[in-house]
C-alpha cells in the first residue's frame, strides 16, 4: 500500500520541544515509530534529514513519511495525563487544561483535545453545536493552560453559550510580559482581526472587531511585570495580541514578538499566559461558582528563576 507524505506546520503547542516528542504528541504515533522514522531519514525540513535532538519551531515545515496505514488508523480516545478535573456535576465539567492539549480538532491538528480526552475518560458531553466541538463552549488555545468550562447536557451548553455571549463570565488570566507597564492599571479597547500579511497570526486592526482587555500589574520583576488580566470580549489571540500592540509582548511568545534569549533564560517555549480563574453562574441552578487553578510547572519555574536574579 502506498505511504502517505504528510506536510506539517509545526502548532505553538510544541514549539520549542524536541523533533520527536513533539511528533509524538501532534501526530498520535508512537515514540518509537517516531524514532524509527528518524533513523530511516523519513522526516526531513527543506529537504534535510532531521535528528531527533533538533528542536522545533512554531510555524516551521516538515515533511513526513507516514508508515503504511498510519494515516488511516483513528488516533485512540485515551485519558490525557495532566487534564485535571477540578469540578464535575449534571451539568458541567470544570477542567484544568494542560498546555499541547487543543480544546476540539481542527484541520492540521492530530494531537490530544479536550473533547477526546474527557469522551475517553469516561465524560459525558453535549452534543450542541458542531460536531467536533461537543460541550465546548469556550476555548484556549493549545499554548495556554488553565481553566475551561465544558457542558454535558444541551441546556448547559445553550445557557453558557448565552452568558459569553451577554458577557456574563469572568475570565482571568496572569500573563508575565516584557518590560515594566506604565500606567500600572487600564484598559486595552483596540480591535482585532487576521493579520493583513499572515493569516496565522491576528493583529489590531481597523475596522476589526471590538476587543476589549483589561489589566492590572501585580508585581514587578527586572525586565519582566507579571499582570493580571480580565477579557471582556474574547477574540482569538486576544492578550497575546494587545499586549505586543503596546510592545509588551507575552514572555516566550515568539509569534508576537517576544525576545528568544530572554524567554530562554527563563526556560520558556510557550507563551507565559495561564486562565488562573473563573466566575460564572451554573447553567442550572444559577448558583454562584468560582474555580481558580495554580500555576503549572513551567510558569512557576519561570517565576522561581526571577526570584532567584537568573536576569542580568
């Protein structure tokens, strides 16, 4: 049976590991399969064999030889290590989400998802909307971590799809940012759409649509201010983009142009940005609840090597 010769755009989820743990991980094969693709010089990057200690950048080509059927084969619903439920009932599930985990498929991305993940946990999810979005009423990008809120039942998903919708859900989120922001509090209001020239990425736009985030600096670190951020409207890339607008891009976030040697110094391959917590109403009961998630490893180690002076 012929093999299939797969081109991939490397996703910010893995940007910055290793050629074959990140293959491992967006691809759905096994490390070893991986491995062994390597070995044979089947995974190349303009026409180069790669190793498996190169490391991968966001946005980078690479072409791979799949094995015979591997294309074909579903990628299997297996519980993903590190998605925490941090709350479950009737009607909702809470989760903790880990970075290199998408919230639904999407064309191009093979990796673990939220909605996979939980279906193969066990979870029960709604079937509202599209199809490959089951219970998802909102998202975070595969870069980012923290808290989600997922519907189980179609009422839930129609009620908390209304309340983003009427802006009835508190978002917040610590982003650590380069640079020291003057003034310390205030309010993005810029509108954003595609990027003009590179339609993966977004950028203020005029004549876009309205974007509203605003912040709080909660400490100042050398060279870095670690704020606090709540979204009133949540565009795509939303922070990410308002913060370079104001050229104080997301440490670690090479897309809007944060600067790789301080990110490396402070061992960070993804954007420094972490949904920290939520307030809402339930969809049912209308109770008041509020969930709020601690830091995962990298951020905090991030923030341990700033205490610890690791910038000149």
């Amino acid at each position: 049976m012929a093999r299939e010769l797969r081109t991939l755009v490397i996703p910010e989820g893995v940007a910055g590991e290793r050629v074959d743990s990140a293959l491992t991980r967006v691809l759905g094969l096994s490390r070893s399969s991986i491995a062994k693709l390597l070995e044979d010089g089947e995974i190349t990057c303009g026409n180069n064999s790669m190793l498996k200690s190169e490391r991968v950048t966001f946005g980078q080509i690479i072409e791979i030889l799949l094995p015979d059927n591997s294309a074909k084969e579903p990628i299997p619903l297996t519980p993903l290590e590190g998605l925490n439920v941090v709350y479950d009932d009737e009607s909702i599930i809470i989760i903790n989400k880990p970075v290199g985990c998408a919230a639904h498929p999407s064309p191009g991305w093979t990796g673990p998802t939220v909605v996979g993940a939980l279906t193969a946990a066990g979870y029960s999810v709604s079937t509202s909307g599209a199809a490959e979005r089951a219970g998802i009423v909102h998202r975070l990008d595969v870069g980012t971590s923290g808290l989600m809120i997922v519907a189980k039942t179609d009422q839930a998903y129609s009620a908390l799809k209304a309340a983003f919708k009427n802006r009835e859900v508190d978002k917040t989120y610590h982003a650590l940012v380069q640079g020291h922001m003057d003034p310390t509090k205030g309010t993005i209001d810029a509108p954003i759409d595609r990027h003009p020239k590179e339609d993966y990425r977004f950028a203020v736009v005029m004549g876009g649509k309205e974007s509203i985030t605003h912040y709080e600096v909660i400490e100042f670190y050398r060279a870095v201010s670690l704020v606090k951020v709540e979204l009133e409207t949540g565009r795509t890339h939303q922070i990410r983009v308002h913060f370079s607008a104001l050229r104080h891009p997301l440490v670690g976030d090479f897309t809007y142009g944060a600067d790789p040697a301080l990110a490396a110094r402070l061992d960070m391959t993804r954007p420094w940005l972490h949904a920290i917590e939520l307030k809402f109403k339930h969809p049912l009961s209308g109770a008041e609840m509020e969930f709020h998630a601690s830091y995962p490893a990298d951020l905090a180690r991030s923030l341990a090597l700033l205490d610890s002076s690791v910038l000149p």
